[in-house]
C-alpha cells in the first residue's frame, strides 16, 4: 500500500522548491531519484513524526459520520484501499475518494498530502434485496457481515438468488457467480412459491 516518497528539494531541477522523490534505499542517508528530472542522490531527511491521524468520512447504507484513521507519514494510500479506522471503536472500510490540501480529489496521494478520506464502511454492510414470488415484489434492506459470500443460484431464507449486482461492477446472473456482501449493491430473488409469502425482514441494524 506504500509507495515511499517524499516531498524535497532537487538541486539539479527544483533547488529552491520541495518537488516528489522516490525513496530508492533504507539507510540514515537514502538515496532518492527525482520525480520530475530523474536525477538520484543521497540526502538526509530531517527527523518528524512517523505517523500523523487522517479524517476519513465513512458512510453506511444512508448515514455518514467521522472516523480517524492513523496513517504512516511515508505511505500512499489509493481509492479502494482497505483500511481500519476508529472512533472508541475500530471498523473496517474501503477509501471511496481522497481529497488533498489544495481541495481537489484524485484516485492516490501521498499521505503528507491527504486532507479527507472518504469511506465505505464494509465490515458490516446493509444490502437491499428484491424478492419475487409470483406477481407480488418486495423490497428489503437487511444487514450482514461484510464477508458473507453469496451466490447465484443458492437457497437463502429470503428465497433463491437469481442474480447480484456487484458496486461500480456487473451484474451477476451466471449459476455459481457469487460476491461478498461488502461487494454487493443489491440481489435479486426468488421467493418460495406454492401458497407460501414472501418472508419477513428485520429492519437493518447497526
């Protein structure tokens, strides 16, 4: 998840200017190459903080709220990274959009230069789910842990999947296709049909 690169200046292209270097090697004077000219050295980086905490506005089903996440000064975090924030308490989530100092939004960024995370929390997850019996379609939401698996074809309480739409991804209709709740925007079902109704749903929870 990191990609170690630091902010410097460049005597050969930048010498009054702190421009991107890469990190080539670990020691007390590494050498970095120059992202801008490609020009490599040794340097000495001044002492800091290793870590510094980021706010990560984290979102579930239709209510977001603000977490922390603690982040190495030296790391590069990427949308659709996994990370694990907390506030009293830790919850997985996935980076959805990262906003830098200057207020723009990008897809990666060196943390030196994050202002905001956003996030999708995915360790537990509410997912709406349409089941069918007969002439009659209801619409549910229910919560479950983010890394139960569903599959296309498969028996559930609530009825047989017919099919998966998967975030930002297909839709899955292919007996055996399956995905993980923390995956799936919604499923489509089959309820039981033969005099039977379509089964009740709890309200989600936390």
């Amino acid at each position: 998840m990191a990609n170690r690169e630091r902010n410097v200046e460049c005597p050969s292209c930048s010498p009054n200017k702190k421009v991107l270097h890469e990190v080539l090697s670990d020691s007390t004077n590494p050498v970095v190459r120059c992202a801008t000219c490609h020009a490599t050295r040794k340097v000495r980086f001044e002492r800091g903080p290793s870590t510094t905490k980021l706010r990560v506005v984290t979102s579930c089903h239709d209510r977001s709220y603000l977490r922390w996440f603690e982040a190495g000064m030296h790391e590069h975090l990427h949308v659709g990274d996994e990370i694990v924030v907390e506030n009293g308490s830790a919850e997985a989530v996935r980076v959805t959009a990262i906003e830098v100092s200057n207020g723009s939004r990008t897809r990666h960024a060196p943390v030196v230069s994050i202002k905001t995370l956003w996030a999708q929390r995915i360790d537990r997850v509410v997912v709406r789910i349409v089941v069918h019996v007969g002439k009659i379609t209801e619409r549910h939401t229910k919560a479950f842990e983010g890394d139960k698996e569903f599959i296309v074809g498969s028996e559930e309480k609530f009825g047989m999947i017919d099919r998966i739409k998967v975030r930002a991804g297909p839709m899955l209709a292919r007996r055996g296709q399956r995905a993980k709740a923390k995956n799936i925007r919604g499923i489509f079902a089959t309820g039981p049909t033969g005099g039977h109704t379509v089964p009740h749903f709890a309200n989600h929870g936390k």
